[in-house]
C-alpha cells in the first residue's frame, strides 16, 4: 500500500509519497508560493529518478497537487508507473475541536466538521481544507483521512484544559485550551515506550517538542493529560517569534499607549517576540547560540528564558502525574541542540536526572542520552509527523 501524506498552508503544500510494507518514504517535496506564482522541490528518494526542483504555474492548490501527481508519475522524477499506484491520502488538518479525538476517513460530514472549527483556527483549517478538495478535484475517489493535531490532546481532563472564565463560554463558545503537536507527542511518547521496552500504558512520559514553536505534554499511561499551548498555539513557552504565557493585562497596556489593533498587538506576540523579541538577534537558535558565545547578554537571557520554562513546565507535569520516568527532547532544536538539552537536563537533578555528554552530542536517531544509574530515563526522538497520518490512513483505509 502506498500512501501519500499532504499538509497544505495557505500558500504552501508538503508532500511524502510512504511505501507502508518498509515505510520507506518514495518521494518528497514542496509547493510553494501557491496563489502568488508557483515553485516545486520534488525529491524522489529511489535510485535513478531526478530532482525537480523549477517554477511551475501554481494558481491553486488544485494545480499544486496535479504537478505534484504529475512529477511522482513521471519517467524522469517519478517513482510510481500511475496514480491507481496511490491507494489513499492522508491529510493534517490542525484544528479538530471537540469533535475529534482520533483522525477519521474524510466524508462530506466530516469536511463540514472541519470547516464548523475555522473559528478556531482561522488561518490553518480553512488551508487544509483547500489542500482536501484539492486533492479530491484531481484523484477522485481515492479514500482520504483527516488526523488532527490537536485529537491527541482531547483526553485531557477538565481541571487541565478549562480556563477560569464564565462557563458560558466554554458552553456556548469553545473557549477551553486544545494544544498542538499532537501528533507529534503522539509519535515520540509511543517511541519512548518502545524504546524503553514497556507497555506505554505503564509509563510517565514528559514530552517537549522544541521547534520553531515549542509545546510540552504529560503523557500518563499513553494518554496525553496536560500541554502547553491552549485555544491557540501562542502560549505556553517563550517560542522563536511567539512570546508564550503573558498577563492579558499586559496586551491592555501596550494597546492602550500606543493605539495598536488587536491584529497590530497579535502580529506582535505571533511574530516578533519569543526568542526572536529578547534576543533582537534571531528566532533560529543557531544564531542565538553564536551570539551568546559571542557575549550577546540578551541573546543569552533568551536562552535561558527558554531552557528555564521547559524545566519549569516539565515540572510541573512531574506534579501533575505523580511521577516521571522519562522525558523525550524532539523537533529542530530538542533533535538538534545538544547544549540546550544539556542546560534543561541541568533543572532536572532533583528528580536524579543524569545526562551522559558522549550520547547527548550524537545526532541524527533516537538516543538514550541518560546514563544507565540515571532515574529518569532521557531521549532524543526525531519526530515523524508523516509516519503516523500514513499509519493512521493505512489503519483507517485498511
Ligand atoms: P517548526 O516548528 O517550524 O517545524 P523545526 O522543528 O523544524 O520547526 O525547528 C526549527 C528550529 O530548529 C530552527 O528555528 C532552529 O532554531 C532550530 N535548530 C535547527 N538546527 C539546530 C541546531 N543545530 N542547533 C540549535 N537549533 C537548531
């Protein structure tokens, strides 16, 4: 069986073409500037077959995904003889709301669903929706299946995800934290359990996908039970450009000095805080580095505003189950950032949290970076967001 796994944004489209009896990932690529001109990367991944990598004409996504059917099945670039070789597409829609706890095959209830949590995230549900019917306007029947980022959250309890506001509007509105990565926590924790060699329904596991937007979950028993984003990705910890929990009193304050929208205030906290807001350097950590071993002081202070609030969510969770017995570090910086990893694991000693440095500065696969007397176990998984939507539309495609 293969899959093809989509994730489409408002003017971009990625793309895996998955074998599932290897899981071997065929193709990949990217559409980009869709609705503005068009450009695609495509990188097949078999022996003999090119990279395409030109302008192409892409004024919907509709063109996108038939560039992206033509090149897998092209002599040149191809790695499949036709389309009937693609037995079912699997999509990541971000916004889920209450509605799904788990990914679903694609039906005409379910895209009304889907477009009932626009409100909720008006920027990304309405671009999944493109790439759907995109897909659906140029495969035809081919069956296709929705997985969310935020269904892995929805076993969260009360007590963790209401906020302390009127109950009306949660009730009437929605209003109540969802979190994100989900998809992702899913992956890694299931990973760590395998890793570890335990049935995951036996374990603790702290989450923390630092990435250019960073979340952490309490994972009990498999099932996710806190997490650090809530009605939108912007809170939690201080990320590359979001600035992370802050007092509503604040937002009030600058609005009311100097005369800013809502839309000016929340370009503001979207864009150009975080890491990116202290720092006035950068919100790639790479550069953070480089400048704080240069001397930069605010660069520095991001840093450890960053490392800090990872320790201090972790803990938190450690509170909120009872226990841990592993924590996972993934996405581009938890993957990449040795040293970030080595001064969060610094705040874990009173759990007897040991880092072995000679582990903590390979890269590239799951490590234990812990030593074997540590207490808590500590990984670095690569998350596989593509790996699980294909699992899951093979399991539900079947
Ligand atoms: P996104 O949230 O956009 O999916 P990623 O998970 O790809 O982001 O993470 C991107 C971030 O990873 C970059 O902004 C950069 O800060 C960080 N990163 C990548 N490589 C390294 C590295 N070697 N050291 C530190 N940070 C890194």
């Amino acid at each position: 069986m293969k899959i093809l796994v989509i994730n489409a944004g408002s003017s971009s489209l990625k793309y895996q073409l998955i074998d599932m009896e290897t899981e071997a990932v065929l193709a990949k690529g990217l559409c980009e500037r869709i609705g503005i001109d068009g450009h695609l990367k495509h990188t097949p991944l078999v022996e003999g077959k090119e990279v395409f990598n030109e302008d192409l004409a892409m004024p919907t996504h509709s063109e996108a995904i038939a560039a992206v059917i033509d090149k897998l099945t092209s002599p040149q670039y191809g790695v499949v003889n036709s389309m009937k070789e693609i037995d079912a597409v699997g999509h990541r829609v971000v916004h889920g709301g209450e509605k799904f706890a788990s990914s679903v095959l694609i039906t005409d209830d379910v895209m009304k669903a889907i477009e009932e949590c626009i409100p909720f995230a008006p920027l990304h549900n309405p671009a999944n929706i493109t790439g759907i019917k995109a897909c659906q306007a140029v495969m035809g029947k081919v069956p296709m299946v929705a997985v969310f980022d935020t269904a892995f959250h929805q076993t969260m309890p009360g007590k963790a995800y209401m906020y302390a506001l009127p109950y009306q509007y949660y009730l009437s509105n929605g209003i109540r934290r969802y979190g994100f990565h989900g998809t992702s926590h899913r992956y890694v924790s299931a990973r760590c359990a395998e890793l570890m060699g335990k049935p995951i329904e036996e374990l603790k596991i702290v989450t923390c996908h630092m990435g250019n937007g960073s979340s952490l979950a309490a994972i009990d028993g498999g099932k996710c039970v806190d997490t650090s984003m809530g009605f939108t990705p912007l809170v939690g910890l201080p990320m590359g450009t979001r600035c992370g929990d802050l007092d509503a009193g604040v937002i009030q304050f600058l609005m009311h000095k100097y005369g800013y929208s809502i839309d000016e205030m929340l370009n503001i906290l979207n864009k150009k805080s975080g890491v990116l807001g202290v720092s006035g350097v950068s919100s790639d950590f790479r550069d953070l580095d480089n400048a704080a071993a240069e001397g930069n002081e605010r660069a520095k202070l991001a840093l450890d505003m960053f490392q800090y609030w990872v320790a201090k969510v972790a803990g938190s969770y450690v509170a909120a189950m009872n226990g841990v017995d592993a924590i996972v570090f993934t996405a581009g910086v938890g993957e990449n950032s040795s040293a970030t990893r080595a001064a969060i694991a610094e705040y874990f000693g009173y759990l007897g949290v040991k880092i072995d440095p000679v582990a903590n500065s390979k890269r590239g696969e799951d490590i234990e970076i812990s030593t074997p007397d540590s207490k808590v176990k500590v990984f670095v998984i690569p998350t596989n967001e593509e790996l699980v939507i294909a699992r899951d539309t093979r399991d539900i495609v079947g």
